[in-house]
C-alpha cells in the first residue's frame, strides 16, 4: 500500500520594519538672540520694558539682560524658556505692548507742553508742592504760589529720574509725580502737621512676633507683642502675578538675594510663601506706585528695611491681608 506523507503548510513570510527614532521636536528659528543688534533689537527691548521685563535704557544689543527678561516672559506666558524670541514669544509679546516710537526705541525725551510752570497760581499748584514735599523734595510751607523754589524742587525730581529738566510739569512729569505719591490731605494742603496714627492691625499680629502687611494701606508693620516697633510704605505684584494673602512665617533669610527667575536683586528678603519675600526694591524707590513686583512685597525705604532684615527670624509670622 502505498502512503502519502502530508505535506507542510506553507507559512507567510514575516517582515520586520525597522521603527524610526523618535527625534526631539526641533527649536523654532529664532527672530532674534544673544549677539544681535539693531533696530529690531531696541524694540524688543522696549516692549519688555513696558511689561517690567527689562530696567535701564533701550540698547540696541542683546545682551544677558535681555536674554534674562525673555526668559522671564517666557515662563510667565508658559512658553520654552530659551532666552531667544521665537515666532511664539514675539506674537505673544506683541499682544500686550504697543509698538514704541522712535523716541521710546532711542531713549530720546522731549518736555511736553507746560502744564504748570514759574508764575502759576492756584489749587494745583498747592497739589503740586504737597507731593513734592511727601517724597522729600519740597521742605517750604504749601502755597498758591509757582516760584523759584518750586522750580528747583521740579528740577531736582526731573534730574533723579531721568526727564528733561526744565522746572516745568508736563505730563510725563506729573504722571511721574503722581505715580510716586498720593492725594494730599486738606492738613497737607493747609500746613497742619500731621497726627501720628497706628495703623490699624489684623487680630493675628497683635501677639508674638509679626510682620504685618496691609493691603488696603499699603503699609508693613513690625509687631512685638502688640507694639508696632516700625512701619514703612510697601508695593505688591500685579493682577498677573498677586501677592499671596494669608497666614505665614518667615521660612528663610537672604541678605544679597538675586532672583534666579528674574535676575534681579532682591537685598534683605524674608521669604514667606514659596518665591515671594518682603525685600528692598530699588525699582519701588525710583519709580514708586507706577511699577509692581512679580508678588513679593516691595519695601523703598533701605534702612527701613535692613532694619527689619536684621530683627525678624525664621518662624516669625508674616500675615498679608486686605
């Protein structure tokens, strides 16, 4: 008998594709980077200057300044944080800022038209001399009268922040002015010497040891035992970057900080809430109320606040509130 042996059934033939490798996304062409100069560059420059990015004048060159204040905007606008201006960075950049003129983009000012000047008499005039006399710039009595002293007082302000000095207010002088200052009081206005007050204090500073912050005063308190042992003026952070209110303590102490975010100096910070600390600003100093910080509690009185640096201790209560 003769048998068939069966036969095998044929099997498919299995090709292996070699997977491609996953390749990191590539950077975006960047507009502009470090070592760039030009036009170009000054207009960056001055559209970070008007978001706080940037301090000083516009340059024209893309320096580590510069790279640090795209940074900081790139992180605040959740961007990749290069330090050079992408497509993403300029349009998100632009959004927010207006186009600078070529005045702005070469540091070029230019007096306005007076608003008041030497000869003036009136209302504004006493405003005028109050504010001057808050900042320290104006030591005579408040009267109707635009004088000689007053122009020098005028004068010496427009010399420390860098406007055209001509003893006349325009606008940029008195928004300036303004900016730094508040309303005068009618005491002010009339010469009466002003009552020392208390501030008034949230319940939670009034024992131990308390760094007590006031929103609605704007004002820092240093309680001991219910005792305010000093008080100085204070600016917060923006509406994008709000000052944490609350209950805290003071975690750590940093005599010569420099923000590793921003690049900037922090002298005499008491950190209480993560990256937010109460320490001296030189920008408060120059610029006052025009300007915020990125949530800390910006101090403008130096001495005030070493002294501060130099008494409170980890641990002692920081409590913010409105």
């Amino acid at each position: 008998m003769t048998s068939t042996l069966p036969t095998a059934t044929p099997t498919a033939t299995v090709t292996h594709t070699p997977s491609a490798t996953p390749t990191a996304t590539p950077a975006l062409p960047a507009r502009f980077k470090q070592g760039d100069e030009g036009d170009g560059v000054r207009e960056l420059q001055h559209r970070l200057q008007q978001l706080g990015w940037l301090e000083g004048k516009t340059t024209g060159r893309y320096g580590e300044a510069t790279v640090a204040a795209v940074r900081g905007f790139q992180a605040k606008r959740g961007l990749p944080t290069t330090g050079a201006v992408d497509d993403p960075t300029w349009q998100a950049l632009v959004e927010r800022t207006k186009k600078p003129t070529h005045d702005e983009m070469y540091n070029i000012l230019r007096p306005g038209p007076a608003l008041l000047k030497e000869g003036a008499k009136g209302d504004l005039v006493k405003d005028l001399q109050a504010r001057l006399k808050q900042i320290g710039w104006f030591s005579g009595k408040v009267t109707e009268n635009y004088g000689p002293t007053t122009a020098e007082a005028v004068k010496a302000f427009q010399t420390k922040r860098g406007i055209p000095v001509t003893g006349e207010v325009d606008a940029r002088t008195r928004d300036l002015l303004n900016g730094m200052t508040r309303k005068p009081t009618k005491d002010e206005l009339d010469n009466v010497q002003p009552k020392v007050e208390t501030p008034k204090l949230d319940p939670r500073c009034m024992t131990g040891r308390a760094i007590c912050i006031s929103k609605a005063t704007r004002t820092l308190s240093w309680v001991v035992d219910g005792q305010v042992r000093s008080t100085m003026d204070v600016r917060f952070g923006s509406e994008l970057t709000p000052t944490r209110e609350g209950s805290f303590q003071v975690n750590f102490k940093s005599r010569d900080h420099v923000s590793t975010l921003y690049h900037t100096k922090m002298p005499f910070a008491l950190f209480f809430s993560g990256g937010q600390a109460v320490h001296y600003s030189a920008d408060f100093a120059a610029r006052g109320y025009n300007g915020a910080s990125h949530g800390c509690v910006n101090v403008r009185n130096y001495d005030a606040v070493a002294a501060l640096f130099d008494q409170a201790q980890p641990g002692d209560k920081v409590i913010v509130y409105r």
